[in-house]
C-alpha cells in the first residue's frame, strides 16, 4: 500500500517537529504546517516533510492550505499539536488580548483544521479503510491550577472538540485521539508563555528529573496512528514520572525510599 500521509500542525519547533520527525521516521508521508517557513524548511531538507507554511488563525491560510493539500495527494490523519500558552495570571488579572489568542490558536484553529478537511480526510478512509484526527491538548484540560485559567479553559475547549468530534463521527471509520501530556521540556512552550523570560522559563524545570520530552510525546502520536485502524486510542494522558498530578512535582532526584542507593 502508498504511504499514508499526515497533516502535523505546530511542526517548526517542540511536539509537532518532533511528530514530523517520528511520521517520516515511519514512513508516513507527512506535510508540515506551521507559520516559520525557514524553520519548515530545514525540517524538509533533513526529514523529506513537505514544509507548508500557514497561520491556523487565519481563514484564507486555511483554504489554501486545503487546495495545496487537495492537489497533492490523500489526507490520512490531521495532527494537530499547534498551540500553546500565554501568560500566568489569575483570573481577576487576565488580559483579553493573552486569552483571544489562546483560544485562536488551540481552539478555533481545531475546528477550522476539521471543518477543513474532514472532506478529504473522509475521502482517504473511503480508499484506504479509515483516516485520524489527533490532537495535542494538555494535562491543563483536565485539572485547574492558580495561574493557568486562560489555557485551562483553551485546552478543555479543544478536548472538547475532540470528545464531540468522536461522537458525531460515530458510524464513520475515522478516528479521534487526544493526547493530553503533562510537563514536556520544549524550548520554546515556557519561553513563549512567560513572555520571553528565558530565566524564568527554566525555573518551572529546575531540579526536575527528567520532564517528557517531544520525542516521548512523538512517539505516542506515532504509536496511536500507526495502531490498527479499528483501535482508537481515546485520551492518553502522560506524565513524567516526577508529576505526580498537575500540583504535585518532585523537585530533585527521584530515589527508591528505604534503599541505600549505589
Ligand atoms: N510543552 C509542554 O509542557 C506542553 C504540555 C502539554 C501540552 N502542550 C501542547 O503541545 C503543543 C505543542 O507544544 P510545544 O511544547 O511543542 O510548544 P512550541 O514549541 O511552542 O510549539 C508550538 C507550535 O505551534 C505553532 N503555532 C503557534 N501559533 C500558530 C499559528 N497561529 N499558526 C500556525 N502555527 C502556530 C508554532 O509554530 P510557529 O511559531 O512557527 O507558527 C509551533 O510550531 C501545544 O498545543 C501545547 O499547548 C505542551
């Protein structure tokens, strides 16, 4: 059978590079999408993922992203790990200009994504037996903490999405996966959401043993997609081994307790 090939949105840096990286790795044709073209382009040149170049808030990037993607061969599976965080503040301090953005970027952006190619997403699992959506949201949909109220509420709304998406596909051979990760050291989600504030950004991973990573991330999505195509993986929710749960984050080297270690 010809590779089957994927849309991954957010593939100039982080999650979705690292997703792009993993679909070629096995053999999935994979167009990547993202708005830093240089960025794209290198990931072309090193992995063969056709770079497209694309601001998922913007309607007309979004059409012709569909013509470019209708031209040039089947979607099999839409990927989509674009998104992210801005700002730390309360709710009483939140700025609406902090909280438009996430909910473009992580929520509309999601529905604009699947209004768009669920024709040829569709079309895909008509020839070639069934087709994906994935979405990257985030531990932050599940649980609230002080301070994360603006992408709490982003995240639970693209989870969202993808509960109902699943139900309203229900009878149609396409399926529908979350993956919601907890802490993933990426260089830029931290840098991004505290406003550039490079000092900061690594005091939220300091002394933590070995946050996820985006490979670790890549590889459920490759996991997930590369599963048999009746086998829906709903939520996979991950963690590293340090976060207990969204308020509980050893500090320091994780240890066996009551063993002398070597
Ligand atoms: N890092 C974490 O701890 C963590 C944990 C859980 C969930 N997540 C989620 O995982 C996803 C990826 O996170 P990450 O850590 O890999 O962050 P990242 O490196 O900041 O990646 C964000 C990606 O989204 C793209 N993007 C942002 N705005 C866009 C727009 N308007 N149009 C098109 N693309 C846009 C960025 O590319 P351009 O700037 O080139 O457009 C970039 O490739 C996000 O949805 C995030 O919410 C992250």
């Amino acid at each position: 059978m010809a590779s089957r090939r994927a849309v991954v949105t957010g593939a100039s840096s982080g999650i979705g590079e690292a997703a792009a990286r993993a679909l070629r790795g096995a053999g999935w044709d994979v167009v990547a999408v993202a708005r830093r073209a240089d960025r794209l382009a290198a990931l072309e040149s090193e992995t063969g993922a056709v770079a497209y170049a694309a601001d998922l808030t913007s309607e007309a990037d979004i059409s012709a992203l569909v013509a470019f993607l209708d031209e040039s061969g089947p979607v099999h599976s839409l990927v989509h790990v674009a998104g992210g965080a801005r700002g730390t503040e309360r709710v009483e301090d939140g700025r609406a200009e902090d909280w438009q953005w996430m909910f473009e970027v992580n929520v509309l952006s999601a529905q604009r994504l699947v209004a768009a190619l669920l024709p040829q997403l569709r079309r895909a699992a008509a020839s070639d037996g069934h087709a994906d959506t994935l979405f990257v949201t985030s531990t932050a949909a599940q649980t609230a903490y002080a301070g994360g109220a603006g992408y709490n509420a982003a995240k639970a709304g693209e989870a969202m999405i993808a509960h109902a998406l699943r139900l309203e596909l229900n009878g149609e051979p396409i399926r529908v996966v979350e993956v919601a990760p907890g802490m993933v050291h990426t260089p830029e989600f931290t840098l991004n959401r505290l406003g550039g504030d490079s000092v900061a950004a690594e005091r939220v991973y300091e002394g933590v043993e070995a946050p996820l990573t985006a490979d670790d991330v890549a590889d459920v999505i490759a996991y997930a997609l590369n599963a048999p195509g009746h086998v829906n993986l709903d939520l996979i929710t991950m963690r590293p081994v340090a976060q207990s749960a969204q308020h509980l984050l050893a500090r320091g080297p994780l240890r066996p307790r009551g063993v002398d270690v070597a």
